[in-house]
C-alpha cells in the first residue's frame, strides 16, 4: 500500500474515533464494543441520510405515486404464484386494478395457502420461499402466521428508521449510550418444512452486534421468562449510569417490571456489589457464567450510590438512578404512562416510536422536529395501505348497540372506585335476559379490600358521564347497569401469565386482551 493511501487510512480511522468518542459513549463499553457498535451506527446514520430518509420525505409528498410503484414491484416479483395466477394479479397495473380484482379479506382468506407453504409447498403466495413465519399472538383466537422471506433485512431498515427519529426528536441522546431494553425472548418452533415459526420482535444470532448497544450482555436477550429476564436486564441497567433511552414493547411489561424492581432492589444492588446472579433465578448453566463474567467482580461504588437513591423511596426514582436517562420507547395502549410518570418516571419523556404489528411494520413517530405536530406517518414507499372505514372493522370497540365504548370514557377525571384501582376491564356481555350489559373487572391497590355497592354504582355513573350514546341508552332502558366485580390485586398480571401458559403469545406480544371470544367483544384498560 502506498504511504499517502495508509495515511489517508489512519486519518479516516483517527476521525471516526473522535466522532465516536464526542458522542460521549456509555462507561460501560469497552473500546471493542465501543468500535463495533460506534461504526454501525455511523454507517447505519450516513445510509439513513443518504437514502432511507431522502427517499420518505419525497413519498411523504407523493404518497400515492410510491405507493403505486411499491404495489408493482410486489405484484412483478409475486405475480406469478399460485394465488397471483389465481386471482389474475398481474394484470393489476394500479391500486384502482387491485380493489376490482380482489376482494375485502380477512386472514381466514389466506390461511390456507399459508398453512400449504408452511408444509412445504412453493410458489403459493410467495415466489420466494419464506425463511420464517411471524406468529401473531392469538389472544382473540386461532394464531395467524405471517410469511417473511427476510426478517433480518425488515429489521435493519426498521431499526435505523426507529434510531433517526430518536435522534431527531431528541438530539441531546446519544446512541453509544448504552439503552435498557426489556426484552423476553420468544421461545420459536418449526414448520413441517423447517421455517422458523417465530415472534416478530425476536432477536436471532444475526442481531449479534446491534445488541452491543444495550445494557444486558447479548446472553441475556436468550432468557424466555419474565422474571428472569427482567431481573437480568435490571441488574445489568442500573449497573450503567449512563442509560439513555429505555426500550420495552408495551408500557404494562414495564410497570410489571418495575414492580419486581420494588421488591427485589435489595437483591439486585448487591448482586451489583459482589458481582453475583442470585442461585434462585432458572439459568441455563453457560447463560449464568457468561453474565456472571460480564460483572466483572462486581462495582461497590455504584452498589452504594443506588442503595441511597433507593432508600429514599420509589418517586422519581428511574431519573435519579440515571441521571442522562431522557425518554422511555414503549406502546401505550392502555393509557396508564401518566401513573408511571407521576411515580417512578418524573422528568423523562414517553415516545411510541412506532406504530405496528406482527403483520407490519407501519407508522414511525416523526414529532414537532419534523412536522410541527405530535404523531405517526405511514411510509408509503415501504408499506402498501389500505384504508378502512371503521364500520368494516371487527372488534375493535365495544358496541352493544351503537354506542361505540371504549377507552376513552374512563382516561380522564375518573373518580370514586375507578380512581383508585390498579387496573379495570370492561367486557360485552349479551346474556338470556332482555336487556344487554357490561361486566366490569377491578384490580383494587393492595391496600384496598373490596369495594362497597354504593362505589360500584359510581362506575355505571362514570360510563354515562363520557359517553353520551351509553347515557342514552340506560336512560331509555335499552341497556342495564353494569355488573362490577373486584379483583385481587395482581389479578390482571396472574390473567397474562395464565394466557402466556395457554396460548401461543410471547411476552413481547402480550397485550390486555381486546376481543373476547366468550362475551363477543371486549375493551381491556389497566391503569
């Protein structure tokens, strides 16, 4: 090599180092992880603005026009299968062809060619042959399995779009500070033809060097039960001060998390101290030395500094333990961040990154810095959209006639029972009788006992406060009162482990459930 090229090498080096180091990297990387991870994200940053991010703005402004090209390319590599021949989809040259030629459907529509490729058949509905199937959660029914011939690639792009919007809306994060992430791994199966049959959030061997980005040791992302999990990647994240972002799919696993944390601080902080796992936890052997190891001897100075925080109480706890700490990424279905956040969450910031499912990817989260407004947008270059009216969908809203009840008639101001309960259900139910009514579940705190039938009609008053159909309709006598039951505190988490025990969702996919099939249709609200 001549002297000006290798000089040329060595300054390239030299700059990306610096850059590396004025991100102000975790204290926790070694300079090994440090280089590994620090030229993913650089590379990953310049591809995003070099192409992933130029490409979504213009199909922000085109959204029609890429989606008509993304429709094409799907249908010329995909046309030619069995159901492409089928249902004549080569000949669709637009999305106007498509609505013509093919019907509303469902995922019963599909289930039997997925079930064929699953055996092994090609070329039914992909012209490539999957390398794994997504299985969605089945909570409300029979899973569905979603065919991916590349996960590995849909995760990449994925993941940079995730990372840039972080960045974007909060440029004082870096990302070579270590994020916590609580994460369970889903356990996987495999089809009659060998496929994965896997979770859509599961990380594979391939996802090796973006976990070096996270608190845990990449061992700890093999743990498939959430106490385990969750006490490995709570040992591991408060051991690094210097925690920037906390991941976790849904915001109820972190306050399942953070109660653990509330019972256990005592344990972790010493394990923290003499650098140990407790013997109690459900290890596999080489999975214990592995993290056992990453200790390294333990840390009594940051043992003795959590110990204080922790003494002090739970209040704003998570900001005084990582003081750099400046937003938690998590879906909020449920509505229960502002409890959170007045505990143990104060002064950090939720942002639902992303809006998706096992079956896509959909909408990333863009914010004031980018729109001017709070929100999600589709990536019509990526994802193909169908609009539905809400009419057509199935399930989604309680309605036993048209009063269309859902989260929002307790979100706000609720008062009596409701105020104070740890977690609420509100469930359809169409009995033997004349009149139709709602079963109500509360999840009292556990100081709380029960509830007196005076209290239980408060939440009949409060259900008529925040919708007026609902009103309507118990004014007229066309629906009863609600029948309002409490439950055990810890009733609603001993209802997911039940359903994680019985079903085919994994703890990254657990949501209260929406839809019951027993009663016809569901709403679930923990608080």
């Amino acid at each position: 090599m001549e002297p000006g090229i290798l000089d040329l090498g060595l300054l390239g080096l030299c700059l990306v180092y610096l850059w590396i180091l004025s991100q102000r990297p975790s204290r926790r990387h070694t300079f090994k992880t440090v280089s590994q991870f620090g030229l993913l994200v650089l590379v990953k940053k310049c591809l995003h603005n070099l192409r992933d991010y130029p490409i979504a703005k213009v199909s922000w402004r085109k959204p029609r026009e890429h989606q008509e090209h993304l429709l094409i390319d799907i249908i010329k590599k995909n046309g030619n299968t069995e159901y492409g021949r089928r249902f004549g989809l080569q000949e669709v040259k637009s999305l106007d062809d498509l609505r013509r030629r093919h019907p509303l459907t469902t995922y019963e529509h599909y289930r039997g060619y997925v079930e064929r490729m699953m055996n092994g058949e090609t070329n039914i509905l992909t012209a490539k042959t999957p390398a794994s199937f997504v299985r969605t959660t089945g909570t409300t029914g029979r899973s569905k399995h979603i065919p991916l011939t590349s996960k590995i690639n849909l995760f990449k792009r994925i993941r940079t779009t995730l990372n840039l919007t972080l960045l974007e809306n909060y440029p004082d994060v870096s990302l070579l500070q270590k994020q916590l992430n609580l994460y369970v791994s889903p356990r996987v199966s495999r089809t009659k033809s060998g496929a994965l049959i896997e979770s859509i959030g599961r990380f594979s061997d391939e996802h090796r060097t973006p976990l070096l980005g996270y608190t845990s040791p990449p061992e700890g992302f093999q743990l498939e039960t959430i106490y385990e999990a969750n006490y490995i990647h709570l040992l591991f994240g408060l051991l690094d001060r210097d925690v920037g972002v906390v991941h976790v799919g849904f915001m109820n696993l972190l306050r399942s998390a953070l109660r653990q944390l509330s019972r256990c601080w005592p344990d972790i902080v010493h394990d923290i101290e003499h650098g140990t796992i407790p013997s109690s936890l459900e290890l596999p052997s080489h999975i214990r030395a592995s993290l056992t190891a990453a200790l390294g001897g333990g840390d009594p100075v940051r043992a003795a500094e959590l110990r204080r925080e922790f003494e002090k109480g739970f209040s704003g706890l998570m900001k005084r333990v990582w003081p750099r700490l400046r937003v938690i990424h998590s879906v909020d279905h449920t509505g229960i961040w502002p409890q959170i956040e007045r505990s143990w969450a104060k002064g950090i910031e939720h942002l639902p990154l992303y809006f998706g499912s096992s079956e896509v990817f959909t909408c990333p989260y863009l914010g004031l810095n980018s729109m001017n407004v709070h929100g999600h947008v589709p990536l019509p270059s990526v994802v193909v959209t169908e609009f539905i009216k809400v009419e057509d969908t199935l399930g989604q809203i309680l309605n036993l006639f048209y009063e269309k009840l859902n989260t929002n008639v307790v979100d706000e101001g609720s008062s009596g029972p409701l105020a104070r309960c740890q977690s609420y259900g509100v469930y359809q139910y169409e009995p033997n009788e004349d009149l139709l009514y709602y079963y109500v579940f509360l999840e009292l705190e556990p100081s709380e006992k029960s509830i007196t039938d005076e209290e239980k009609k408060t939440v009949d008053e409060e259900l008529r406060l925040r919708n007026g159909d609902y009103d309507r309709l118990r004014r007229e006598g066309s629906i009863s009162h609600p029948r309002v039951h409490s439950v055990r505190s810890g009733g609603f988490e001993a209802l997911r482990d039940h359903v994680l025990q019985n079903t085919n969702a994994t703890p990254l996919q657990y949501k209260m459930p929406s839809k019951g099939e027993t009663y016809g249709g569901s709403l679930q609200q923990p608080v």
